[in-house]
C-alpha cells in the first residue's frame, strides 16, 4: 500500500497496531514520552536554527516551551527562516513565531517574549525550566545562559553556524564542563552569514540531543563538539574537557 492511500480510514485495527510497532522507537516508550510532555524549555533565539529545534521539540510533544528573542526580522532572514515572509520585516521574530509554534502543538504551552536576554532577566526567563537551547550565536548571551544553567544545574545544547558548516555541544555543569570551561573569554562579533539549510541540519540535531535528555536517554554530546562542513558533507569531533579552575562552575567539582 502506497504511503499516499494509508490512513488509519483504511487500516484495520491489526494492520494499524502493526504499523505502529514497526514505526517504534525501541529505546523510546511511554515513559520517555511523559517526561517529555511534562517538562518545559528555554529556547534563547527565534532565528532559523531555533525555529527548527522549537518545532521538533513541539511536534515531539513537549509540554511546555519558552522562546525569547529581542531582534526584528531583517532581508537576511528571510532566505532561512521557516516562518519570516518579506511582509514580517521589521517584525518582532518572537511575536512573529508565536502563532506558528501554536499550530504545531495545541496542547503545548508556548510562551514567546520579545525581550533582549540580559543579567537582569535571565532568572525569570530560566524559571522552571528543565532544559536550555541557545541557537542564539550571540556569546554574551550564551555566557548568561551558561550561568543560569551552573546555577540551576541545567543542560544546556547549544549550536551556531556561519557559512556551510555548524558545531554542536552540550553542556551540563555538574555532569560535564559548561560553556566557559570550553571558552573562557567572550568573543563578541557580528553574526557571519551561513547557507539557507544549514539552520534547518543544527536545529534538527539539537532538537533531537534535547529529546534525548528530557526523555531519560541521556545527552549523547556531552563533553563532545561536533562540527558539521558542508562543503565536504563531514561531521568532525573534538572533545571538550572539563576544567577544575573553571571560574564559573568550579565550586560544582567534588
């Protein structure tokens, strides 16, 4: 039967229970699921990486979601967003997402806000969170994500991309090295420019290592940096040791 014409309309009750064991996951089952249902992510980004991820995570039945973005809608966005159209400039990403995120999944919470993430909002906006996702590539930023996730002792995948290529690690203080065990200076500089389906590789992957995570399997990338590059469609790895004099997550060893 062609996947066109299969519907639950024309299956049986043993052909649809069949089918539904043969699309399973084994690793994953009806506990993993309610972990998920029941837990809440930040996402720190409304750009093209963090569309992707906010979307897996949703269409994968995620309870409750956070996405937190200060920036508007500009011409470079629209050639790898999945949301922006040429009449959202100027835009709030966030506000524009919003309604997008809604329709994925209506049972989930999502919550969006306008906001650029500084030391002064950084507790309200990790609050209750089990998870963070910084797809931001704004390295002041992810160094507040970093404290917030060594205070809260939150996981914390993070991705940014420029040209053809993208990296993607996870950091868990108390677990593994944070971000500043990794890099312990900020970098600051402006966004490079990247290729349209490069977003779309990242989010995906760091939707599927936070899956992993909040589901109980386990993070799959910590204390490891990938890096995809794709003009030579490669996945590289190098590891990333965790520091004992660390300056920010020191006080978690031992």
């Amino acid at each position: 039967m062609g996947l066109a014409k299969m519907t639950t309309s024309n299956l049986s009750p043993a052909e649809i229970t069949r089918y539904a064991r043969q699309m399973a996951v084994p690793e994953w089952g009806r506990e993993a699921q309610e972990r998920v249902k029941s837990a809440q992510v930040l996402i720190a980004g409304a750009g093209g990486v963090a569309a992707t991820a906010a979307l897996h995570l949703l269409a994968g039945g995620l309870g409750a979601l956070r996405l937190v973005d200060g920036s508007r809608v500009g011409l470079s966005d629209l050639y790898h967003h999945l949301f922006f159209r040429e009449r959202d400039l100027g835009k709030a990403k966030a506000t524009v997402s919003e309604p997008y995120l809604k329709e994925v999944n209506p049972f989930a919470l999502v919550e969006t806000k306008a906001k650029t993430i500084s030391k002064f909002n950084i507790s309200r906006l990790t609050a209750g969170c089990h998870l963070i996702i910084d797809a931001m590539h704004n390295s002041l930023a992810g160094f507040l994500l970093n404290q917030a996730a060594v205070k809260l002792r939150l996981p914390m995948v993070q991705a940014w991309g420029w040209e053809m290529h993208g990296c993607l690690t996870t950091y868990w203080p108390g677990q593994g090295p944070c971000l500043a065990c990794a890099y312990p200076q900020l970098s600051l500089g402006s966004p490079p420019a990247l290729m349209g389906p490069l977003p779309g590789i990242l989010g995906s992957l760091q939707a599927l290592e936070a899956l992993r995570i909040l589901g109980g399997l386990g993070p799959a990338l910590l204390g490891r940096q990938l890096t995809f590059r794709g003009d030579r469609f490669q996945m590289l790895e190098k590891s990333i040791k965790l520091n004992p004099q660390c300056h920010v997550c020191r006080h978690l060893k031992g």
